[in-house]
C-alpha cells in the first residue's frame, strides 16, 4: 500500500474531477490525504 496526497483550490472545478481519482485509490487500497477547505469536507469524505 503506497500513500497518495492531493490538494486542490477550493473550486468545484478543480475538487469534484478529482474525486473520482480518489474514490479508485481508495478501493484498491491506497491511502489517500486530501487537502482543502471545509466548505467541500462533506463532498470529498
């Protein structure tokens, strides 16, 4: 298992493409840490 770390400015153009990237990392079990601002906590957890 490798760790990943993302960031992105706080724009849904920038967050939510990235999302989908994340969420594959994630099911094939990589550890991700994302970096942003609350306003998209709920969307990227």
């Amino acid at each position: 298992m490798s760790k990943a770390v993302f960031g992105s400015v706080p724009a849904y153009g920038d967050t939510y493409p990235l999302l989908a990237t994340l969420k594959e990392l994630v099911q094939q079990g990589e550890e991700v840490i994302y970096y942003g601002t609350r306003e998209f906590q709920t969307m990227v957890e």
